[in-house]
C-alpha cells in the first residue's frame, strides 16, 4: 500500500480531524482515508455506469433518434 504525506497542514485544520478521530475512536489517518475516498469515488466498472445512465432514461418505448433527425431537418 503507498503512503502519503501532506506537508504544512493548518493547525486548526489539523484539530479538527483530531477530534473527529478521537470522537469516532479512529486515528487521524484513518479520517483522512473516509474523507478523501468520498471527495474521489472510484470509477467502477463499464456496467456501473450503464446501469446510472439507464436509470436516467424515463420507463417505456423510447424514440428513434433517425425520426427525430429527419423531424427537424425538415423543419
């Protein structure tokens, strides 16, 4: 596993996490690691993201893209 090393925290920056650790009975790093995986999610799989897209897309017969291109070609 890497490691990483932030320089020049700000102290109160750094107070907070501590306190945040400490009310969690977690270590600081361990806090850094929670906040940054939900600051970057990871990137999934192609189906991960198939599957939002698809959930995007309103129920039913959706219309064909070659109508709508001739509807306002013609327009």
């Amino acid at each position: 596993m890497a490691r990483l090393v932030i320089d020049d925290v700000d102290e109160e920056l750094l107070a907070r996490l501590k306190d945040r650790a400490a009310a969690r009975s977690q270590s600081v790093a361990e806090i850094a690691k929670e906040i940054i995986v939900r600051a970057i999610p990871s990137r999934g799989t192609a189906s991960d993201a198939f599957r939002k897209i698809r959930a995007l897309t309103p129920p039913g017969p959706q219309a064909d893209s070659t109508d709508i291109i001739r509807q306002i070609r013609d327009e």
